[in-house]
C-alpha cells in the first residue's frame, strides 16, 4: 500500500515493542520492515495485538502546509477540488474513498440508474491526492482531535478480522476542515437502526435494491400464503421529505412500468405507503404541495398521516396502535448531529452542529474549520444555521478552498500562521431553490428563496425536464455525466434492469 510507505517515509523511525497491553494507548512507531510484517503477521496470528501506528509528524518548515479534510461528501470534495495543491499538501481522511451525487441516489434503488454513476472517487476529482508525495487519502474515521496540538486521531476502516484489524493512528494538520456530515434521525424510535434502512449512500441504495428485487422473487414462489405475498411486497417510507418523496416517486415508477411486465403474477399485491408525522414536502408552498399529493395518490402511493412509535422486524406500529406489516422499510427522516461530532469539545451551534463564525472558522480554537451538514453559525454571528442542502455544502467548500488558498498565498498556511489575517469576504449563502421529483415524469421546482419571497415555482413534466436536465449538468465528473446519460436512455427503451446480482 503506497500510503503505508509513504506514512512511514514521513513519521519518525523507532521501534519499540509491542505493548503488551492490548488495550494500550501508548503509541507504538514502526520502520516499514516492521508495518508490513505487522500487517502479514495479522493473517496469520488468531488473536493479533491491536497495533498503534504514529501517522503523520509536524510538517517540517521546508515542507508545503498541511490541510487535513474529514470526509468526502459535498463539502470536503468541492474543497479538495478547488483547493491549491501547489501552496498545500491534502490529506483526506474518510470511511470511503469516493463523493456520491445524493440527488440522484433514489434512482439507483430501482435501478433508473446504476450504483456507479452517481459515485466518483477521490483521486480524480483530486489527483494530487494519488500522485503528490506528501498528499494521502486514508481510508478511516476520525475518533477524536487535540485542537491544542493540531492533530487528529483516527482508526482505519477495513473488512473486519478477516482482513485486518483497525488500528489507530494520529495525523497533524496545519489547518483541519471538518466536513464528516450529519447522521440519520431515528428520534430514539427503538428497532429503527436495526430493522429500517436508511438511504444516505450507495451501500444502502445497494440493499434497497437487492430487498426490492428478493421479495419480488419470493413472492411468486409457490407455497407463499396471501398474507406474507402481501406483507413481502409492502414497501413503507418513513419520512415525507424530499428524499422520502422521491423515493416513493421512483418505486411507483418502477412498480408501473416493470413490475407489470415482469412479475405480473404478483402486480395487484405491490404496494406502496409513505408515512409523514405532518405535510409532506413542508419546504415547497402551498401549491406544489397539493400538486404532489395528487400525483403521488394517482400513481398509487397511499399517503399515511402518522408517527411511527416502535419498529418490528416485519411490522411498524403508529403511536395510535394501527400495525403496518411490511416487506421493505426505507427511513428517512432528515439528519442530525454525528456522535463524533457530539464528542467534541468546541463551541456548537443551535441544534448541536459544529459552530462556525462568518468565515466557516470554528471560533476559540486555531486553524480548525467546519463545513457542509455538520456545522452551523454559532449564536453570536446572529445568522440562522444553514439547511443540510447539498447547495450548502457545496458553497462552503468552494468558498473556504478560496480563503485557504489566500491565506497560503499570505504565507499563512502553516500552523499557527493566519493569526490576525485578513481574511477578506465572509460566506454569505443565497438559496438557489429547491427542486424534486414525484414520479411519472412529473417534479417540482421551486426557485424562490423563500416559500414567502417572488420568483418562479412550477409542476409538471416541464418541471421534470428541468430537474433531469439540471442535474446532468451538476453531476460530479464527465465521466458520472456520461454514465447518467446513457442510463437514462437505457431504462427509457429497455426498461429498468430486475436481475437480482
Ligand atoms: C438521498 C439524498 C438525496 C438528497 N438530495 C438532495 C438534493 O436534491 N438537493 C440538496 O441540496 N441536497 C440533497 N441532499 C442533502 C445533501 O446530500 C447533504 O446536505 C450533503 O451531502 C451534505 O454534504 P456534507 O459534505 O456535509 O456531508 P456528506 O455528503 O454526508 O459527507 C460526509 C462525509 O464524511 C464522512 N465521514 C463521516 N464520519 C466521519 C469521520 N468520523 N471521520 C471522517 N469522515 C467521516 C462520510 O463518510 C462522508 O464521506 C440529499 C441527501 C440524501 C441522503
């Protein structure tokens, strides 16, 4: 692995032995003899001695600054690509190693498009990150950071024992950008996380669609009782936003254009509902409201008005003790605070996100930033936290890869260095709009600021052409771009792919 040669190149060489305590804390710093006969005796040894690596040291003063991103999703990927790789070394530190287009993920779960189109790894949408020498992506999760110190703590993610166990590893930065997101709210609804599954990444959009397509399967096998047909192809929706909604929108899709041809056997047992405490889609106005209730009922999405209290393996049940058996339970009602986010100890904003002054900096503490779903503007900046948008995310790190690269045009790249600076504009965010799709070739687009303020707001196929077009244009890379086209045309003239691989 050219990351641990290149980690060991820069730590400091020593070498002690192993602590005897597996639980130790006491780091342990390896040459790269010993790492990789570490990592080989691992495989071999059933019960290995949890290892501790040093990570990364200081940056030396001939060395470029150090900027540490946590996370790949909207915010840390905008930044690393915008980022001046000239003026800084990057290091990426996230559990995955690519940025999904969240916007098109639905899509994926009933196979209008495929998993890999809406993903884009890191090193191309930064290449510095596989070719520059001191520039690294580390697959791991962040654990803990010494602001004092600037560094970080991390523990590698892999396969689990079979491959290697995780170990822990320190980085230092000259200046953090914490972008880790936000995590699904479950409002402490017991048998959510077990039972439910979320749709924030590809892995999920994966397991959707393998669940989707079994059921379908199990269905038509002789033996199966009307009862558990019925139950097995009940697909319920947690959540009336606009990812339950678009969800809700592509499964009536696929249930009217293929389940129809293709399981016709089992066409009349299909069904989906979508549960919301309040309104749906409570961000669009009035209007466009109604609109999709209309569409989404015509489409045969049966629209529950509820709050689910306890989640079974095959049924949910309403605080008003009405059951719902289902097949597919998807959860999505909307994102909070991460636990390690939680865990830190630096000022937060209303709602416990990481708190951020005007310039995206996280106040009392030095050179540490915080950008995208997990932050928000402390109290004293008077400005209302932002919403989880990807529109934010997205601006927060263009704007702060601008600043980080007039701060290390200034010579205030290292640590400790951009004290007192200048440092120009503040973010101001301005809201774009909002846009969803309901289905059948129908979405909304609402390009006002607000539901209050004037401005353009349509329904309808228009709309939808608007949407489709819109986010080829956004979608991360050419290469994403092409790939969305051609599923696109695909599923137009030969349907949606139903092979459960
Ligand atoms: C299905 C879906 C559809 C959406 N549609 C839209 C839309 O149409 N329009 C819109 O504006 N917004 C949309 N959103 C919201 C949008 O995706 C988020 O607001 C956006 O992803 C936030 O970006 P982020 O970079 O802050 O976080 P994320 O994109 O969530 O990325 C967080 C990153 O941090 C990593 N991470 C997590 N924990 C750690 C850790 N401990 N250490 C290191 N790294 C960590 C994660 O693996 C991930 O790479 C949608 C979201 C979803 C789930």
């Amino acid at each position: 692995m050219a990351w641990f040669r290149s980690l060991v190149r820069v730590a400091a060489i020593e070498t002690r032995k192993a602590s005897s305590n597996p639980l130790s804390t006491t780091p342990t710093l390896y040459s790269l003899k010993h790492l990789s006969t570490a990592a080989s005796n691992q495989r071999r040894d059933p019960q290995p001695t949890p290892i501790q690596y040093s990570g990364l040291e200081p940056t030396r003063p001939d060395e470029k600054p150090r900027v540490v991103v946590l996370g790949t999703g909207w915010a840390g990927c905008r930044l690393m690509k915008d980022i001046d790789t000239k003026l800084y070394d990057v290091v990426c530190v996230s559990p995955r190693n690519h940025m999904v287009f969240t916007p098109l993920l639905a899509s994926t779960c009933v196979g209008t498009l495929e998993f890999r189109s809406v993903a884009e790894s890191i090193g191309r949408i930064q290449p510095a990150i596989s070719r520059e020498p001191g520039s690294y992506f580390c697959l791991a999760n962040c654990t803990s950071m010494d602001t004092n110190n600037h560094l970080v703590h991390c523990e590698s993610v892999t396969d689990g024992p079979d491959s290697l166990d995780p170990w822990k590893f320190k980085i230092s930065y000259d200046k953090l950008v914490i972008a880790s997101g936000a995590q699904p709210l479950t409002f402490g609804i017991q048998g959510v996380k077990e039972h439910a599954i979320f749709l924030r990444e590809v892995y999920h959009a994966q397991e959707i669609r393998r669940k989707l397509l079994l059921n379908l399967m199990l269905s038509q096998v002789p033996g199966i009782s009307e009862e558990e047909k019925s139950r097995l192809l009940h697909c319920v929706v947690v959540g009336g936003g606009p990812t339950g909604v678009e969800f809700s929108g592509e499964l009536s899709d696929f249930i009217i254009k293929d389940v129809r041809q293709r399981y016709a056997h089992v066409k009349d047992y299909i069904k989906v509902t979508l549960i919301e405490a309040n309104e749906i889609l409570s961000s669009f106005d009035d209007r466009l409201r109604q609109y999709a209730t209309r569409q989404l009922t015509k489409s045969g999405v049966r629209l529950v008005r509820g709050i689910v209290k306890d989640v079974k393996a095959q049924k949910l049940i309403l605080t008003d003790g009405t059951e719902v058996p289902y097949g597919l339970l998807v959860w999505s009602t909307g994102v909070g605070p991460s636990p390690l986010v939680n865990s830190l100890e630096l000022p937060k904003s209303p709602g416990g996100r990481i708190g951020v002054d005007e310039w995206l900096r996280v106040p009392s503490v030095q050179d540490v930033f915080a950008i995208g779903d997990c932050s928000g503007f402390v109290e004293s900046t008077g400005k209302a936290v932002l919403p989880a948008l990807a529109q934010v995310a997205e601006r927060q790190g263009k704007y702060l890869a601008q600043l980080l690269n007039s701060i290390g045009k200034a010579e205030g790249g290292k640590a400790n260095m951009a004290n007192g600076m200048d440092l120009g504009k503040p973010f101001v965010y301005k809201h774009l709009g909002s846009m969803a799709t309901i289905g059948r070739y129908k979405a909304l687009v609402d390009l006002r600021q607000s539901k209050e303020a004037k401005g353009l707001s349509l329904s309808g196929f228009m709309s939808w052409f608007i949407w489709r077009s819109a986010y080829l244009t956004r979608v991360i890379s050419w290469r994403n771009r092409f790939y969305v086209a051609i599923n696109w045309l695909t599923t137009l003239v030969f349907g949606r792919d139903i092979s459960r691989i």
